[in-house]
C-alpha cells in the first residue's frame, strides 16, 4: 500500500488553523496509522511552498501521493466527508498509530 503524503497549509496560530491541525491528527491517529506522512505548513512562512501547491485559502490540505492529487479547503471537521475527499478508504488503514513528522510542524 502507498504512503500517503498529506500537506496542510494554515495561516499562522488561529482558531481555524488550531482546528484543521487538531481534525488533520486525529483522523491520522485514529484511521490512516502508520500509512500517513503530514507536513504542516504557514503561509506566513513559507508563502512560496503555498504558491508552488496552488493554495489560495487556508487551512488547505493537499494530498501529493499516491495520486491523484486533491485539495481540501475547511476545518477538516467531517472526517467521512475529508476521507472520501481524499479517495481515501478507511477499512483500508487499521493501524491505530500514526509516525508523522508532527513534531518539526508543531502539530
């Protein structure tokens, strides 16, 4: 099974931002497990690797791998609704852990 590659692109500390971040780790911990890789990025920052992406709204979470590539505008509050966004199945993903570069992006 691929990895999935997930970007998240927020706009620095806000309500909205916290939100996507907390809904983006909690579908990574309780559905995609070891399967996921997040990265998260503030446009603020690093407005170039949002421009490169294509994001014109935050919080984006754009899915790299395996294709096709998807984009997903909002809170991510509707894990169903963000899953099926995604193409992502999840009887699919068991594992109940999740390794993700959480830590450098302050997730």
């Amino acid at each position: 099974m691929a990895r999935i590659r997930l970007t998240l692109y927020v706009c620095g500390p806000t309500a909205r931002s916290t939100r996507a971040i907390g809904n983006l780790r909690e579908v990574c911990q309780n559905v995609l497990g070891d399967d996921v890789e997040v990265s998260v990025i503030d446009v603020l920052d690093h407005p170039d690797r949002a421009e490169t992406d294509r994001v014109l709204a935050t919080p984006t979470l754009v899915k790299t791998s395996p294709p096709p590539v998807r984009r997903i505008v909002g809170d991510l509050s509707d894990q169903q609704e963000l899953l099926g966004a995604l193409g992502i199945d999840p009887r699919l993903h068991q594992s109940p852990t999740v390794k993700t570069n959480e830590q450098e992006n302050g997730l």
